[in-house]
C-alpha cells in the first residue's frame, strides 16, 4: 500500500528525479514525531511532582541514580545516555572551538539568517503559530534559542552533567507537549501539515543550527577549514542524536556534501511561506 503523503510534500516528481528513493523516505517523516519522548510526557503529565523528580534526577545525574525507573523514563535515557559508535568526542571539541569562533556575529547570523529560513516553510512554523510563539514570545524564543546554541557548543558542552545537554533533552520533552497540544486541537491539519514538530522539521532545524551557519558566517567573511567544518556539522548531528532526530536522517549528516544534498532535498519539497511565517 502506497504511502499517503501530507499534502505539504511540494514538486514531488522532480524531487524523485533528483534524489531517487531519499525523497520519499524522507516524506515519510512528516508523520513522525518523537515516540520515545512522547511517551514520557503523556508519563510525566500522569505522574505529576513525583514523575518530574524522577526525571530531574535522571537528567542531572543519570539514570542509573533512579531506582526501578519506570519504562517511559529508561527508554528516553537510555536513548540519550546511549552514545552512537560515529561519535569522536575529539572531534566535538575541535567543532565546539571552532563554532566558538564567530562569537557575537554567529548570534547575528541565527537570528537573520539561519532561523529566517526555517519560516520560508509555511507547514514547519504551524506549531509556533499554534502556540503564539511567534506573535507573542518571539524575542523570548529567540533568546532561549540563542542560549541553547551557545551551551551546545562549549567545549564538552553536550556530555551529561553540562547544560548543553540537560537543554537538548529539556527541548525534546517541551517539543513533546507541543505536539500533543497541537494535535488536540480540531484545527490541526494532519493531512496537510503532518505531525506537529515532526522528524522531518526537527532535521531542518538541526541544519539551521549547522550547515546554515556555516554558510552565514562564510559570507560575512569567516575561515573555516574542511577538517573544523566536518567537525561542527558532528556537534550538531550529535545534538540531534540527542534530541531525539531518527538515525537515518542523522546519516546526512556524516559529511558536508551529504548534509548539503538532504538540504537541497528539504528546500526543494518545502510548500513555501504563508501568512504565519511573516
């Protein structure tokens, strides 16, 4: 039986044309969110102060400091206490100092730069719009934004005990509650939009953070060799792993010329800005 497509999946043909059988693999994850984090929200929210407690111990001190943890907490822990044999916590480093380098300017680059092409996809922008982020916490957002990528990217900055990775799973979690706050809602559009803060939108972010700025900062003049390139885009492949993005989307990432190809795939199925991306 044939995949139904959200109808969002824009030039779709010529998309096949040029990408083969990636463009409708990566179609599919329009209509899929995060399982793993879903479920330990939908735990959390039945659980209440306990539930909450036992997650503050497993984010600041590990799993392993929760006794009999229940299975919605162990599997998202598991997840992201799991580290994918791809990474080189070295080369992290050399990504982290490197991604350090653009200093005030790089904020400038996120903010008109990497984040304004996110909006140019009217479908990707609904769960903002849904939740008034954009009309009414747009500052605040993009300074929780701007914090995250700088935590992100200290030296060391996404291994357990750091705030760069306490935040990466907090955003996984908030994006959870997003999603189920949207698709409650009657004027959630599944068919057109899919799921909210799908698999799809979260890799689009991912390279805003990554391949964008990297492109941004090269215009505004910015040396960055082959070998500190190919490291910040593992920083953030490795951000995505723990936020929860699927391991075969993570796979673009493993070189600038794969993670330019699945860009260029994103771009081109993308419906284009509406009224709630302005």
């Amino acid at each position: 039986m044939a995949h139904e497509f959200p109808s969002r999946y824009c030039n779709r043909e010529r998309a096949r044309r040029e990408f083969g059988a990636d463009a409708d693999r990566y179609a599919t994850f329009y209509d899929r969110g995060d399982p793993i984090a879903d479920e330990l929200a939908a735990w959390m929210q039945r659980g209440g102060k306990a539930a909450k407690s036992q997650f503050e111990s497993a984010l600041v001190r590990g799993l392993s400091s929760v006794t009999n943890p229940p299975e919605a907490l162990g599997r998202f822990f598991e997840r992201a206490e799991h580290i994918p044999p791809w990474v080189d916590f070295e080369e992290l480093r050399v990504g982290a100092l490197a991604y350090q380098r653009f200093g005030i300017l790089g904020m400038i680059v996120l903010s008109a730069w990497s984040l304004i092409n996110g909006y140019h996809s009217s479908a990707a922008v609904k769960p903002l719009a849904f939740t008034g982020q954009l009309r009414h916490n747009a500052q605040r957002r993009l300074a929780e934004t701007a914090r995250f990528v700088s935590e992100a990217s200290q030296v060391d900055g996404l291994q357990r005990g750091r705030p760069g990775y306490e935040i990466s799973l907090r955003v996984a979690l908030i994006h959870a509650h997003v999603r189920s706050a949207c698709a409650r809602s009657a004027e959630w559009r599944t068919a057109d939009w899919g799921v909210p803060i799908n698999q799809a939108d979260m890799l689009g972010t991912l390279l805003e953070f990554s391949l964008l700025m990297l492109d941004g900062a090269q215009r505004l003049g910015f040396h960055v060799d082959p070998s500190e390139r190919k490291a910040i885009l593992a920083m953030w492949r490795y951000a995505g792993h723990l936020g929860g993005v699927d391991p075969w989307l993570l796979g673009h990432l493993r070189s600038e010329a794969e993670t330019r190809r699945i860009a260029e795939l994103i771009r081109l199925v993308q419906p284009g800005p509406d009224e709630d991306s302005l």
